[in-house]
C-alpha cells in the first residue's frame, strides 16, 4: 500500500479545459448552502454513503469547499477539498452520463486551485493505494496532465509517481507563501542548518565579485540581504541593489542593512538591458518557476563584459552522497520544524534540492543562456556550487 501525496501547479491548459466544458453548456461554480441536501443525496445515490458523509462535511466550511457542475440546473458532478491541514481533496464523481467529456477532470482541477489559492503545495489524494489501483487511475487520465506526484517513501517515486509536465520547475506561489512565514527566523536557521558554511561559501563570493570590480550590483533573489550585505562590504564604492518577490524577507533584509532594496519577481526583473556590471543569485534560482527563464533574465540585465553568479546547493558525488540525502530528507525537515515552526517549507527545499541541475547540468542550461567562459566550483565536498558565466558584448 503507498500513501501518495500530490504536487499542485498553475496548470497552464486551465483555461483551454474550463472553455471545452462551458461549450456543453456546463457551469462549474460553489454550491450554495441550500444545495446541501441536494449534492450530498446525489452522492450518497450515485456513489456511496461515505462519499455523502464528506459532501455534508464539506457544506459545513465556509467558504463551502465543494464545487459542482450543472447544465440546465441539473447535477453532473461534485469535487470536494479540505484546506485544513496539509490539505486533501476527494471525492470528486461525475454522473454516468458526463464521463469522459471532461468534466470530471475541470472539477477536480477547480479543487485544486482552491487547495493551492489557500497556501498549500501538497495535497492528500484519498488513503491508501495499491500500486494496480493507482494505475487504472492513471490510465484513466485522472491525473495525468495535471499534477506532479510524490511518494511518501520516495524510493518508491520513481516506479509509482505520475510526473505530470506542467512547464513549471517549481511553484512561485508556494515558495513566496511558505517563505513568508519563516522570514524572521530564517537567517539563524540557515546558519545552524548548514554549520556556519553558507558564512564561509557567501564570503568566497564576496571575493570573486570585488576581484571584477563592479559600479554596479544587482543581488536577484536576496532574501534577507546576506550575499547583498557582504557585497556592500567588500564593494564599498559600488551601488548595491537587493530585489525579492517576498516582501516579508526585503522588510528584514532592509532592517539588517541592505542599502537598496526592490519587491520584483527575478523571472520579469524592472530594468533595463545591460544595467548592471554583476549580478548575482544566492540559493534563489532553484526558487523561480522557470530556471531557464532566470538564467536569460540574468544575462538581459548583465552588461557586456559583465559577469553572472550563482550559488545554489548540489548534491555531492561518491560515498557523501547518501549520508547527505539522508540529512536532507530526514534531519533537515525535522530541525527546521523545530527551529521555525514551518517544517513544510524546509520539506520543500529538500525536495527542490534533488530536482535542481547542477554541475555540468547546470553548465549546459548557462550556455542555452547565452553565457560565455562558464565555470562551476564545487564547495564543500559538492554540497553547494558556484556557477559564473560572462555576458558578452
């Protein structure tokens, strides 16, 4: 039996989906509260008394977390959600009638933007499965398309999860929100998570920009200021900028002494062509939706001559590299839980860890860039990595 845990994305075949179904003439919209008797009934003939149980259950949220599809006032179907917790969604039927018109997926994708909309990344799909279960609902086209899928035990992910492509690398929403809420703890977390070596792996960077000699910085994805902090200090002369999607992290990244900052989204940064001498990103592009997309936006903003850099974690080589999984999938959540309160967030990046190209992974996504005279530095025995790449006139 595999308990599975669901991926939700902006799916970007929504829309093309919601206008197939409104052609039949279907609208999908929340049910009002004097619907209850009407959809539970419906579920509880259709389906089963269990399935009318959840749909009374979800009738008693506010807002309702049920939607339904009807055409000329008649029920085809429901979907319901559950925001609390880690989130869940389920049941989701559709009348004999309706199936294979896709209305079915339209109402579960609709319970999934509100899972999503409310904060939540992960999404529980019913209990348990087995591995032929899980298939005929794959076949079916269920969930293909529309989600990444997670194991619990992840040695299974590979042989079981549905890997759903959504032209996404990571999920913009969710990394704003989960790093909302961990912004005030969020710089001695790191420290005491890495042992003190992202002090050491930033003041190398430090280095290697001032040996450029930059007029003009710009620290993409800053955080709480520390790459930006140390660059002020190494380029005392030169205009240090700090730009961030999350406000929370400017507003701390400001108090801490970051000279200039900016709430700006590193995939549409608000700057011309050639701005700046340097640019940098410090563990941030793995953050951004579209890591190809950062990576163009970086050289955009570089003025020929100047020089791109990131440092970001890898994962190390040879016999480091399975103790090292086991910390970042077992210890780090756990430690971060107790140190911020916000587990899921730190979940999240070790998760966002294993899926991020580095090495010569990463090499090959700079040259699609654009960047010339492209150089990787392992640090740390490859648990973090430096990448330059030149912007050329």
């Amino acid at each position: 039996m595999i308990d599975m845990l669901v991926r939700l994305y902006d799916l970007p075949e929504s829309a093309g989906l919601y206008g197939r179904v409104a052609e039949q003439g279907v609208v999908l919209r929340r049910p009002g509260a004097y619907e209850k008797h009407l959809v539970a009934d419906w579920a509880g003939a259709h389906f089963s008394a269990k399935w009318k149980s959840e749909v009374e259950v979800a009738f008693s949220r506010q807002p309702v977390s049920c939607f339904i599809a009807t055409r000329e006032r008649k029920l085809l179907g429901f979907a319901c959600y559950d925001t609390s917790a880690r989130g869940f969604f389920g049941p989701t039927g559709v009348a004999e009638a309706a199936r294979g018109t896709g209305i079915g997926k339209a109402l579960l994708l609709k319970a999934l933007e509100a899972l999503r909309e409310g904060g939540h990344a992960y999404g529980f799909i019913g209990g348990n499965f087995t591995r032929r279960r899980w298939a005929r609902w794959r076949s079916r086209g269920v969930i293909r398309g529309f989600m990444r899928t997670f194991c619990r035990n992840r040695s299974e992910m590979s042989r079981v999860a549905e890997s759903g492509e959504t032209g996404r690398d990571q999920d913009a929403a969710f990394v704003r929100n989960a790093f909302a809420k961990i912004a005030d703890r969020y710089v001695l977390t790191n420290h005491v998570l890495s042992v003190g070596t992202d002090i050491l792996w930033r003041k190398k960077v430090g280095r290697m920009v001032a040996g450029w000699e930059p007029k003009r910085i710009l620290d993409v994805a800053t955080g709480t200021g520390d790459l930006a902090l140390e660059m002020q200090k190494v380029c005392p002369e030169a205009e240090v900028i700090g730009s961030d999607f999350c406000e929370e992290m400017l507003v701390h990244a400001k108090r801490r002494g970051v000279r200039e900052t900016l709430v700006a989204d590193g995939l549409n940064l608000p700057f011309g062509n050639g701005s700046f001498d340097v640019a940098t990103v410090a563990f941030g592009l793995r953050n951004m939706a579209r890591w190809d997309e950062g990576l163009a936006e970086l050289h955009r903003v570089g003025r020929p001559g100047g020089q791109v850099l990131v440092l970001d974690f890898s994962l190390p080589r040879g016999v480091m590299r399975r103790p090292y999984a086991f910390y970042l999938n077992k210890v780090l959540p756990k430690v971060a839980g107790v140190l911020t309160g916000e587990g899921e967030a730190y979940e999240y990046l070790a998760g966002s860890i294993e899926r991020f190209p580095s090495g010569e992974a990463m090499l090959e996504r700079f040259a699609r860039a654009g960047f010339a005279e492209r150089k990787w530095i392992p640090l740390s025995g490859g648990i973090a990595s430096i990448y330059t790449g030149l912007v050329e006139g």
